[in-house]
C-alpha cells in the first residue's frame, strides 16, 4: 500500500524488485495447494482417505525439517544460492511426480519435493531483512509478505478450471515451470 511503499527509503527498488519475484513464486504454488494436489493423487492414483493422511503428515514433517537444514546451507551457499538450488530440484520433483506413471514413484517425488520446498522461506525472510536498512524492516517484511498472499489466492482457481477440464496434470506442470522461470530470475538479478 502507499503508506508501506513510502516507508521504504534507500531500498526501495529493490524490494519492489523482490515482492514482484516473490509473487511470481506465490502465484505458482498456488497451482498446487493441499487440497489440490489431494484431488489430483485421488483421481489420478485411487489414494485412499488414511494413505492421503499418511502422505500428508511425512510431506509436513519433511517440511518442518527443512527449515533448520536450510539455516545451516546458507551459511555454507549463501542466502540466494540456498533458495534456488533447492528450489529448482524440488521443482523438477513437483513436475516429475505429474509425470510419474505409478502411485509409489508420484509420491517419493512428492516427498522430496516437501523436503526440498519451503527452505526458501527462512532463507527468503533472511535475505529481505539483510538488504534492507534497518528502519525499512517492517515495511518491506509487509511489501513483500501482501502481494505474495494476494498471488497465491489467484491460481487456485485456475488450477480448478484445468482439473475440472481433464488437465490434471498441467497444474503440477505449470506450478514447476513457473517456480524454475521465478528461481532463475533470482538468480540472475539478485546473485552477487
């Protein structure tokens, strides 16, 4: 909004450069929210009620995981590195997994994906706070955090429309493509 924009000094553009990638990215994993990716294993696969549940609780438990595995890389790669480098294999996996031609290979996939997925997220609130000044902190936290969330309500809905017209794998496909186009784009303008 306009009053967190002009909080925003010194720092400016390159938050605004970072809210813009960072929407890209929320924008693509709205192609595959939970109760998507759900539907999908179900139609797709016959995945029951307790399977789903199963799977659901591992792919959480790996996420969980990941956060502090992250803290430690970027310590070794760097911020951006550690976001990218594992943001584009869990990627790969998400558009491997829409591929797969069996239930077992779909969700092993799946399962390195929720273990590679969220380290961007330490890594991503890290970075913000790194470059900018210190009384810009709040602000950009805010800039960054508002249209990720408007962007990730957008792709639902479209993920649902390819669904309901047999497209069940291209919301999987698409949220890959996108999220690789987002980490490289990161990558090339953020990798200094």
């Amino acid at each position: 909004d306009a009053g967190t924009a002009s909080a925003l000094g010194p720092s400016r553009n390159i938050v605004l450069k970072l809210a813009a990638l960072f929407s890209l990215d929320a924008f693509a994993g709205g192609f595959v929210v939970q109760s998507l990716l759900a539907l999908w294993l179900f139609e797709k696969f016959d995945l029951s009620l307790s399977e789903a549940g199963v799977f659901f609780f591992w792919s959480g438990v790996l996420s969980a995981f990941s956060f502090p595995v992250a803290a430690w890389l970027s310590r070794h790669i760097g911020l951006i590195n550690t976001m990218v480098f594992t943001h584009i294999p869990s990627s790969l996996a998400l558009m491997l997994a829409a591929l797969a031609p069996t239930l077992p290979l779909a969700l092993a996939l799946l399962l390195i994906r929720a273990a590679l997925s969220q380290m961007d997220v330490p890594t991503r609130s890290s970075y913000v706070m790194a470059v900018v000044t210190e009384v810009e902190r709040a602000a950009a936290a805010s800039f960054t955090s508002v249209p990720r969330s408007l962007a990730a309500a957008a792709s639902p809905a479209l993920a649902g429309a390819l669904f309901a017209a047999s497209f069940r794998a291209w919301p999987l496909l698409i949220c890959g493509a996108l999220k690789i186009a987002y980490d490289l784009l990161l990558l090339m303008q953020f990798r200094h």
